[in-house]
C-alpha cells in the first residue's frame, strides 16, 4: 500500500508543478484542508490515507482522470 501513496504523491506533485500552481492553491479550489494535502504530499503519518472521493477532487482540479493519477 506504501508503494501506491507514494506513486500518488509523486503524481500529484509532478502534475502540481507542471500546471504551476501549489498544493494550497488547489485545496482551495477542490474545497479540501490546505493541511490534508501537504500532509499528504509529505507523507505524514496522520495524513497518510486518501479517501476516492478526495483523489478524485484533486484529479479534477488538476484537470486529469483520476486514473492518471494512479498506477
């Protein structure tokens, strides 16, 4: 499961970079904590799961499916 988070990550960063704007930024759009995200992205322990639903969001506002997102 490890391995999956972290191409999810290594995904939302690399997608996050590439449409220049920062994770905060796209919380803001998707209407998800600013504070789940950068767990997220750095792999926090309390932050360490996402829900479908969530991914889905940050898919969306990255405009890509949610496969693209996935391995």
């Amino acid at each position: 499961m490890k391995k999956l988070h972290d191409h999810i990550r290594g995904q939302l960063k690399a997608r996050l970079k590439a449409k220049g704007i920062s994770a905060e930024k796209l919380a803001y759009e998707v209407g998800i904590s600013k504070g789940f995200i950068y767990g997220y992205l750095k792999g926090d322990e309390k932050h360490r799961n996402i829900s479908v639903t969530v991914l889905n969001k940050l898919a969306e506002g990255l405009d890509v499916s949610l496969k693209d997102l996935l391995p």
